[in-house]
C-alpha cells in the first residue's frame, strides 16, 4: 500500500474515532455526526464529487489517488447534510416563507 493511500486511510479512521468519541461524551451525538448517510441530497453530491474527482485523480495520479476522491466525496456529503438551499421551503429564491 502506498503512502498516499495510507495517509486517506488514516484520515477516514480518525473522522470515525471523531464520531466514536462524541457519542461517547453524548449520547445520539453519533446519529447526528453520520446523519449525511441518510440524506438522499447529500449522498447524491457526495456521489457526484467521488465521480468526478476519481476520474480526474485515476487519469492523472493513478488509482491511489482514487481513495482521496472518495474521502473528499464523503466530505462533501457530510458537509452538505441538513443545507437547504436560501429561499422559502421549496427551494424558490427570493420568497419568503409564510
């Protein structure tokens, strides 16, 4: 195993000893940390994020770089968990919800 994907894999095992931890000190603290896991939008932008920096990585870095791709994909989901867009409700910009 390279170093590169050693150092991806050390990094996902500290976002898990991170949710490990804060369950710990909280009880349902986990939950809410893997909360993205369960939101279809945030899954779809984590996806979209994996695809297109895999394929870029695999094309110029090779298939180590592939591990990061999917560690910056799950990034993007939990950072995009619970966002809504500005607006009202439905997603409309510039109304106000009632």
């Amino acid at each position: 195993m390279e170093a590169s994907v050693l150092t991806a894999v050390i990094a996902a095992a500290a976002f898990v000893c991170r949710a490990a931890v804060l369950e710990w000190r909280d009880p349902g603290a986990g939950r809410r940390v893997w909360a993205f896991a369960r939101d279809r939008r945030a899954l779809g932008a984590g996806l979209a994020a994996t695809v297109l920096l895999g394929a870029v990585a695999w094309s110029r870095a090779g298939a180590g770089a592939v591990v990061w791709a999917a560690l910056a994909g799950v990034l993007v989901a939990s950072l995009t968990a619970g966002r809504r867009p500005s607006g009202d409700r439905h997603g409309r910009p510039g109304s106000r919800p009632s």
